[in-house]
C-alpha cells in the first residue's frame, strides 16, 4: 500500500481532497486496524443476550469458527447472572490430560463439584451428581425419557434411599421401574418388578478333584475313580440356594461333607453320591445351617 502524508489523511477522513484520495485514507485505516488486530488479538465477553453476529475467530489453524484458548491450564467459565450465587455457576476446564466440567460449591471457584469429566490419561469417563445438592445421576435413551429407559443412580426415591434404579417404557405413555438395588446394609436387597428372566442359567462348577464345593450355584461332582471327597462351607448368610449332583458314571462314593456338625438337616453332615445323577438340593437357613429341599438317591450320614 502506498504511503499517504498527514495532511491527505485528514483531507480524505473530511472527505475533501479527490475521490482516489478519500479511498486510500480509507484504505489505509483499514490495513493499520488489521495489524493492530493480529498483533493484540480480539477479547470479546459472550453475552447470550447479544443480537451482534457472532464473532469468528481463525488463529493457529486452518478452517472456519476456530475458538481457542491458549493457557496451560486453560479455562471457560459460564454463570447465569438472574441466578442466586452459587447457583449457575459452572466452568469448563482442560488439566492434565482430562476435560473437566465443574458446579460451583459457593461464591469461590475453590469450592467445586466435578460432574463430568473425560480423563484421557487413565482412558474413562465419569459422570458425578454434585454431592452437597442431594442430585442424582441419570442415563437416559430415547427421544422422550418419560417413556423409555433410563438408569438413576443416587436417590431413586421419594424417601431419599440411594441405589440403583433401572426403567423401562411400558409400551404406552409412561415407564416401569424393572430393578432396583438398595444400599445401606452389607447384603442389599434386589428387586425385581414386572420383569421375564428369559433364558436364566444358574452357574455350575464342575469338579474332578477332591476339595471345597462353592455354596452358591451347582456343584457337578465329575470323577469316575478315586472318590471325591468334598467338603462344604458354612452358608453364611440365610438364602442360598445350592444343588449338588454327581454327573460322572461312577459308583466309587463321592462324599460331601459339611463344616458344622448336622449342617445338612440338623443331625446328619455327611452325603454319600454313589450313582451318576444322585443330587442334593439344598437351601440355607442360617449361618450354619442348611435344609434339604430335595433328594434324589443320596445317602446321609453323621460322621
């Protein structure tokens, strides 16, 4: 661009001086503001209630709407101003390999919830409900979420009991609660409400050595000779459901015997497998106790 003086500066900003004058006085306005502009770079507040165009920013790249922030750990933060502090307070941040979305705790920054953050370095993604607001976490699917599924974790409950809930739509205008996990007590109860176990397998264990039998499941004595002599824990907690059967060919005498004494019907605690197909099925009633619900052609014992 070609130099201009003072005096045809101000002659063209007056709009005196010749037309090709006035141009170049523009012209060059326009060439120092660009220059200005890349060496201080823009700052601009986003207002959502700004009906200017939106600003678009192209640095340190190719291609269009490029917003960058340059900080080593750099930081957006967004806070509704017709909301009471610290309500609408929320920040994004990028730290140590992880992007991080926190809820302001209070007025300060120092006091914060994360409630989501990607964590590249360790590859997982967790979703937290903020802790001193009593929220809980939902994982929803569908186009309308008070007809399809859905999983709350937190307070499920008018109550405020905490746990695991599982929802489903009912195919018409509303949804079910299918499952639902208590917390609270070392065993949690489960519940299960209008729900088809379809296809339910009870796990098996099959054994071809001597040794201890799980007392959860099916326990499938599977050794033609020697016998199998097997021993059988306590039950620990009343609600365990066990079956024991010998599916082998043999007829050597595989023994199952209990921890306590009478531990299979209160006087018996020996149980003696002596053709393919013998089972027990048992039930326990208490830490030490189990009762028998079935049996089909073991023998019993007090040893």
């Amino acid at each position: 661009m070609p130099l201009i003086s003072w005096q045809q500066l101000e002659a063209g900003l007056r709009g005196q001086g010749t037309t090709k004058e006035i141009i170049a006085a523009i012209q060059h306005i326009v060439e120092l503001t660009k220059k200005d502009i890349l060496k201080a770079g823009w700052i601009r507040e986003l207002n959502a209630s700004d009906s200017r165009p939106v600003l678009t920013l192209d640095q340190n790249g190719t291609g269009s709407n490029l917003l960058l922030t340059h900080a080593t750990t750099p930081i957006f933060e967004m806070i509704e101003e017709d909301q009471t502090d610290p309500a609408g307070r929320y920040r994004f941040s990028g730290e140590s390999g992880s992007f991080t979305l926190y809820k302001a705790k209070t007025a300060s920054w120092a006091t914060s919830d994360t409630i989501l953050q990607v964590n590249a370095s360790n590859s997982y993604v967790t979703l937290v409900s903020p802790d001193t607001n009593n929220w809980y976490l939902r994982l929803a699917g569908g186009l309308s979420y008070t007809k399809n599924a859905w999983i709350n974790i937190g307070t499920i409950t008018a109550a405020g009991a905490n746990g695991i809930e599982m929802r489903t739509g009912d195919g018409t205008s509303s949804n079910v609660a299918r499952f639902q996990i208590g917390t609270g007590a070392t065993t949690v109860d489960i519940t299960w409400a209008a729900a088809v176990h379809s296809g339910f397998v009870w796990k098996s264990t099959s054994y071809t050595s001597s040794g201890a039998i799980t007392t959860n499941g099916a326990a499938l004595l599977n050794k033609t000779t020697p016998a199998l002599a097997m021993t059988l824990a306590n039950p620990d907690v009343t609600g365990k459901l066990l079956i024991i059967c010998q599916i082998d060919t043999g007829t050597a005498g595989h023994t199952v015997t209990t921890a306590s004494t009478g531990g299979f019907d209160g006087t018996n605690n020996t149980a003696t497998f002596n053709a393919q197909y013998d089972s027990l099925v048992l039930y326990s009633i208490g830490v030490t106790r189990w009762i028998i619900v079935e049996n089909l052609g073991v023998v019993l014992s007090a040893v």
